[in-house]
C-alpha cells in the first residue's frame, strides 16, 4: 500500500456525504474503473455523470430530498447508479434484499412509508413488479436495465448535511418483525472508512461484491472503493464454481463475504490443490457471521492467501477487522480491532458500542429507547471480551449461550472444536428446552460428500479428546444435508433450528452423557 493511497484516503473520508465522496474521488480519477460486471465497467466519472442523470429523472417523477424511496434490486451497476442518484438527491432510501418477499416486503415498505419503490420486474423467476402491486406499494417502477433518466440541470444543490437520518436498513427479522435502522450518510462513510483502512489496500487492487448490493455491506465496500481509488466486481447471482471466470477474468485480488464464502472457496480450492483456485487472490476478507480458528488455517494452508475476518452488523455496518499484518492468533482467535473512532464497553460480558459508525436508532423509539443505555452505548447482545491489545474476542450471543443446570455454555466454543472434525464440514450448536437440565446441548451438523456418517458417542469422544469439559458434551446430535441460512451473508439460521428440533430428538442420537 502507497503512502499516497492512505493520505488520499484518510482525505476523502472527511467527506460530509456519500455525494460528496463520490465527486471528490471522480475529480481526482475520472477514468480509473469503479465497478466491473461482465464485460460492462463504470469508471469513476461516470458514476458521477450517470448518477446525476438518474437523479434528474427522478426529480422529474417527483422525487426530492427527503422523499423515502425503497428499492429491491439485485447486485447491478444500475443498482448502485440508482442508490448514488438517490444520495445526489438527499433522498431517503430503504434498501430491501432481493430474495425477500410479501411478508418481509410488505412490512419494510408500510412502515418506512416509502412513497416510490424500484423493483426489477420479473428477476429470477419471480414477479416483483406483481408482488409490488399485490402489496399495494406506490410509485412502482421497474429499474433494471434502464433507469430513470433526465438533465441534471434541473437539481437542486446536493445534499450538505451529513447527519441527517437518509438510509433505512432492515435487520433480518428472523424471530420477529424485521427493525428498521436508521442511518446517516457519515455513519455508512465511518463504517466503510474502518474496513479499508484495516485492509491495507491500494489502487492496484480489485474487489469483488458477491453478497447483495441491497445489505449494509453495500455501501461499506463502495466507500472503500471511493476511498483507494479501485474496481470491484459485481456478481448479481453468485454460485461456484460458475462465478470463478469473473473472479479470474478481471483478476480479482480481493474476495470474500462471510465465513459461508470462505468455505465455498475453500472447497473449490480442495477439488484442484495443486493449483490456484483463483490465481490473483491474495486476501479473503469479510464478517457478519462466526469465524472458527480453523476455518482461518484452512484457508491460509490450502489457498495460499491471507484471512481476515471483522465484525459488524446492520446498525454497525463495521466494528472491527483484522489487519493482513496481524498476528497469526489473532487473525484466527479474534475479531479485530476498532479504529480510533470506535468505542467498545464490554459490561457484565456483553459488548456495547458507541461511536460514528453507529445507526441512530430505529424507526420505532420504543426499539430506540431499548436499544441504547444511559452512557449512548448501543447494547448489542453480543458476548465478548478485548485482549490486551486491544482486539476484540467473541464468544457467541447473549440468546446463544445455553444454559445447562445453571451452567452457562458458550456455543462457539463447541462450534470450532467440531470445526476441526474430519467428518464436519458445517456445524451449529443450540440450546433446548430440557424438562429436567433447563436446555440440553445440541449439534447440527453437515458432512462432507463421503464421510462416514457420525454418531453422538462419536462426536462426544472427540470432544473429551479435545479437552471440552464434561458439562458442555452435547447431548443430542442432528445430522442434515445443508443448514438452514439466509439469502444474505449465508448466516445459519438458529432459530429454524430451535424450532425443528425442539420437539425431542432426531436421527443421529441423543443420550445423557454425564
């Protein structure tokens, strides 16, 4: 990395808006390439340019600052055009992911009140033009290929205050009625300013955004590509091994999402070891869902790349994130740091945060009111701790931690102990309502193709080789073909869990092991 890229960085990232950002950087590289999609690209200036034209189109359908737009649109460069074009405006957005439907749907466009929604029409099969209708949303109008256009010379001045709540984002609602968290064009530029400068990255990089556009990662890596100045490549459906050519084609340095991507990569890299699975990689990078220790040696082993790995979440889009120049254990073992922005509490093992990156709240102030303490500390229901130099260790949330005869178990702890498992691919360890312990423990795991199929005396003898303590050796073992996740960052979905096997137990065993 360049001293030059870094001050130029640190420069931007004083912007006031998103807008601001946008045009500071087109100034500075108006030809470099911003966003890369199949054999299209949009340079920096054209961003600029097109997005302004867009927002004139818009302005001449009656938006202005302040009107609520909702958009459910797949990862496209008309995607970020049509975001971009909404920040020109001061507009107030709500992002909605593409896979959600009537339920999800229907909820974030009443309660944000959007008074426009873009849709892609028919994309994948299914009708969102229809569904729009069937919800009764107003202003629908499809944004796909073609997008609003108009003359710029029309606009208003751009937006100048950067603290004005302008983004609406959903948390993922899997146990209740999504929240809508309210953020400001500074808290997404904070956020996005954490992820690039911990990665070290320069111009000469090139990013990729496998994961939808419509996530708060969304704007975090576009803050990133506006701050250093290069290219990511957009995939609007992402599935291995057919996404490899992009990655290959534009040669992609820079890759990742979550801890489901790592996997993925991994078990693309496992079928042809003797060769590069992407042959330009050179860091795999994201958060958003538990990374187990072995998961970061797998990939540094076998793919012959660095790992690192952060934290956030839809009202922090980042926290912290690990440094290519970190430890070997602390890349594996923790989180990452904070910047100096960041503040983290850790109060009776709970983390709490305060800081630019942070949301404003919800939509609701009753969720607001909950949500923060008396210091402005946003309580998070994460479970952690900081190490001594300053890096942040999670041990699960405060929903995850199973408590047994009293006994508090940390389900991560099981987690990347099973991780290790030759016969465990994936695992998720839940809590169940247990008449006599209060819960007992439970692993759900996948395996990989050909394994010998697992047994729980198996799996607990493992775990007492391993030096896990009595009290925590599960108690019932499930075995499934694949875990339930979201359509987002391919989180494992507990609570579907919980429910399926609430009941008693399944196929694989169940016993008391104590």
């Amino acid at each position: 990395m360049k001293d030059t890229d870094t001050d130029t960085a640190h420069a931007l990232g004083a912007s006031r808006t998103l807008w601001e950002l946008v045009a500071r950087r087109a100034d500075l590289t108006p030809d470099r390439p911003v966003l890369l999609q199949d054999d299209r690209s949009l340079t920096f200036g054209a961003l600029r340019e097109r997005a302004e034209r867009v927002a004139a189109g818009l302005y001449d359908m009656g938006v202005r600052p302040g009107t609520v737009v909702a958009w459910q649109l797949p990862t496209r460069i008309e995607t970020a055009l049509l975001s971009f074009a909404l920040a020109r405006l001061g507009a107030v957005q709500s992002p909605v992911i593409p896979f959600y439907r009537d339920h999800e749907v229907g909820f974030a466009v009443r309660e944000s009140k959007a008074e426009y929604f873009a849709v892609p029409g028919e994309w994948r099969g299914f009708d969102h033009t229809a569904m729009a209708r069937r919800l009764g949303a107003k202003g629908v109008f499809e944004a796909y290929d073609v997008l609003p256009d108009g003359d710029p010379a029309v606009l208003p001045g751009p937006p100048s205050d950067g603290t004005s709540v302008r983004w609406i984002y959903w948390t993922s609602g899997t146990t209740s009625d999504p929240k809508g968290v309210l953020h400001t064009d500074r808290s997404l530029i904070a956020g996005g300013s954490c992820l690039a400068h911990a990665l070290r990255l320069s111009a000469d990089d090139v990013g990729s955004i496998a994961f939808p556009y419509a996530h708060i990662g969304g704007p975090d890596y576009l803050v990133m590509l506006l701050l250093y100045g290069f290219p990511a490549v957009m995939f609007e459906h992402f599935a291995l091994p057919d996404a490899l050519e992009g990655y290959r084609k534009h040669g992609v340095t820079v890759a990742g999402g979550s801890t489901a991507f790592y996997s993925m990569f991994l078990a693309e890299q496992r079928k042809r070891p003797q060769e590069r699975v992407i042959p330009t990689l050179r860091l795999l990078a994201g958060g958003g869902a538990p990374k187990p220790p072995e998961v970061y040696h797998s990939v540094v082993r076998e793919m012959g790349v660095q790992l690192t790995h952060g934290y956030g979440m839809t009202e922090v889009p980042m926290i912290t994130m690990g440094a290519p120049d970190d430890t070997v254990e602390n890349l594996a073992t923790t989180e990452g740091r904070p910047p100096e922005e960041m503040e983290i509490r850790i109060v009776d093992g709970e983390v709490r945060l305060r800081g630019e990156a942070v949301c404003q709240g919800y939509l609701d102030p009753a969720q607001t009111a909950e949500a923060f303490d008396a210091d402005g500390f946003l309580i998070t229901g994460d479970v952690g701790h900081l190490t001594e130099s300053g890096h942040l260790v999670l041990t699960g949330r405060l929903k995850d931690v199973i408590i047994r005869k009293g006994e508090n178990i940390s389900a991560k702890e099981i987690e990347d102990l099973l991780h290790r498992h030759p016969a465990v691919s994936d695992v998720a360890v839940i809590g169940l309502p247990d008449a006599e312990r209060g819960e007992r423990v439970c692993a759900v795991v996948e395996q990989p193709p050909d394994a010998d199929a697992l047994t729980l005396p198996a799996v607990t003898s493992y775990l007492r080789a391993a030096g896990l303590s009595v009290h925590k050796l599960p108690e019932q073992l499930e075995v499934l073909d694949a875990l339930p996740r979201n359509e987002t960052l391919r989180k494992v979905l507990k609570y579907r869990l919980r429910e399926r096997f609430s009941g008693g137990a399944g196929g694989a065993g169940r016993e008391d092991v104590r």
